[in-house]
C-alpha cells in the first residue's frame, strides 16, 4: 500500500518537473535559436514529466478512500 505522504512526495516531484521541463524549452525558444536536436530533447523531457505526472496521478487513485 501507497503511503499519503509518499503519493503526495510523487506528485510535487511530478509536477515540478513538468514545470521545469516547460520553463526549460520556453527558454530555449525564446531567443529562436535552438537546433531541432536541442528542441527534440526538450520536448522528450517535457513528455517525460507529463508521463511522471499521470503516474502520480494514477497513484491518488489508488489511495484508499477518505485517505
């Protein structure tokens, strides 16, 4: 069984990644001068968080009733 704190230690890293993955290309696409290579791995990342976030989410789902 998944503790309270644990799901809820998830879903902050979730979604602190997935800002910082957003925060990260907006940067990069700022200033327009980002290699498609550099865009690609930003956009992986950005993926990557949001694939972290519906774990997480998928983790408060699971947690008990009145939890």
């Amino acid at each position: 069984m998944t503790s309270l704190d644990s799901v809820e230690d998830l879903v902050a890293a979730a979604e602190q990644a997935y800002d910082d993955a957003a925060a990260a290309l907006a940067a990069a696409e700022a200033d327009g001068l980002i290699s498609q290579i550099e865009h690609d791995d930003l956009l992986q990342g950005r993926a990557d968080a949001q694939q972290a976030k519906a774990d997480a989410q998928s983790e408060v789902t699971a947690l008990p009733a009145g939890t």
